[in-house]
C-alpha cells in the first residue's frame, strides 16, 4: 500500500467499533481517497460501548473530521446518537456511516443492507422470491432485513436473543406483510446468512448447524475477518456454496463516495 501523506489539511474519517482489528474499511477506502485526489484519511478508533456517547459528543469539536463509518457493536447506540437518519435507517434502527451536517451535528446512514444485496447479485444470486434465514437483529442484520425485504425476499429471521429478533420482526411485519418472521432456530431456506459477530474470535460457537441446511443451500457470513470463518468451512465441507463478507464492504465503497461527497 502507498504511504499516507498527512498534512495540516488533511480530513479526517474514523472506524468506530469494540474490536477493530477486524475492520477492513482502512484497507478500501484510503486508496479511493488517493485515486480521487482527496487529502483524507480513515483510520480505526476503538471504543468501548461505555464509552461512545462521550466520544461522539466529543467529535462533533473536531472541525477536521468530515465523517465516521461503525461497525460491531455499535451500530444500534449510534442510531441513537445521531442528530438525523436516513428513512432506511431508522427502519432498521442502526446506522453504519455518519456525516457531519451543516450545523455540526451528525446525519446517520446504514449501507449494511443495500451492500449486502448488491453483493448478492453480483455473485448471481437474486434476492426476489428467494426464502431466506437470517442469523442476527443487530446492527447489521437488521440493515440486511430491511434490504431484503425491500429486494422481495421472504425472510426468517433467527437471534440467540430471541426477544430481539420478535422486536424486530414485529417492527418491520406492517411495512412487508406476510414476508417476516421470527424463528427460535434456523429453518430450510435458499439462503442462510450470519449477521451475527459469531466468528471473530477461533473458539466463538457456529451460529447455526450447516448440516441442518437442505442440500443447496446458499450459507452467507458477513464476517470479514477472517475470510474463511468456522461457518463458511464447515459449510463448505458439507457440499453447500458459500459467500464470503468482503464484497458486501466493496460494494459499499461507492455508496459512501455519495454520501460523503468524495466526487
């Protein structure tokens, strides 16, 4: 990777989350600031949940910072935090992207969903008609239920927190009747998607039995690093075809672009 020139002009943009050393962003997004001609920077900033209220209060003085991008865990609180979201924001209840808004406050988005479902299709999978079962109602699963179900799929929605994942059906059930549910347990679908942080860490539990799976099932894990999750292996030694994380984060690139007004 070329060196970052940092000068007293740069801009800067931030990775808020509780770990980072996950985080891809970095890696994607400088080198668009460079092909653009942009004096900017993204670098990770880890922060603990207690934390973040204090820290978000606290950026808004920051008069070089144009924008901050959120990962796990803090997609939810960050929704809260923010001054104004986008509708799809606060239909799903979280943001992943805040910009700063004219006043100083912050403007919040999520591109978890449209992401997700770009990457779908890129790798030749409709979402339109499909049945799918979603592991996880944080921050990034409901980002991806909200575009899935935008996209026409039919949607089971599965969390070890099974009062969150009814919250959340219940929630969005009005806006596509008869096209969500909640489920105590993964069930037969064409897809099978974690959303969960299930797999960042070696010892970390599988989300969900790919051997459950009917034969053909198409097993998604938003997880970026590793690439290769336990999921995604054990999937795949079953005979399932997999999706890796990353291209949800790639496809997202040019959504930030006009969100941030990079040109």
């Amino acid at each position: 990777m070329d060196a970052v020139h940092i000068t007293g002009t740069t801009r800067l943009y931030a990775v808020l989350g509780d770990p980072v050393r996950q985080v891809r962003a970095p890696a994607l997004l400088n080198p668009v600031f460079a092909r653009l001609g942009r004096d900017a920077v993204l670098v990770p900033v880890q922060v603990r949940p207690d934390g973040l209220p204090e820290l978000i209060r606290s950026l808004t003085a920051v008069g070089n910072l144009d924008g901050l991008l959120v990962t796990v865990p803090h997609k939810q609180a960050c929704r809260r935090l923010a001054d104004s979201v986008t509708d799809a924001a606060a239909l799903s209840g979280s943001v992943n992207a805040l910009r700063r808004r004219p006043d100083g406050g912050w403007e919040g988005a999520n591109f978890d969903g449209e992401g997700f479902v770009r990457a779908l299709r890129a790798a030749g999978h409709e979402p339109r008609g499909t049945t799918v079962c979603l592991a996880g109602a944080g921050g990034a699963g409901s980002a991806i239920a909200v575009s899935l179900l935008r996209a026409g799929a039919h949607l089971t929605l599965w969390d070890a927190d099974a009062d969150r994942a009814s919250a959340l059906a219940a929630r969005l059930a009005p806006h596509f009747p008869d096209r969500i549910t909640a489920a105590s347990r993964h069930v037969d679908a064409d897809l099978a998607v974690n959303a969960t942080p299930m797999g960042l860490r070696p010892d970390d539990p599988l989300p969900f039995d790919p051997a459950a799976l009917k034969s053909g099932t198409t097993v998604a894990d938003i997880i970026m690093k590793p690439r290769e999750t336990a999921l995604l292996r054990v999937a795949a030694g079953a005979g399932l075809p997999v999706l890796y994380g990353e291209p949800m984060l790639a496809e997202q690139i040019a959504l930030y672009q006009e969100f941030f007004q990079l040109g």
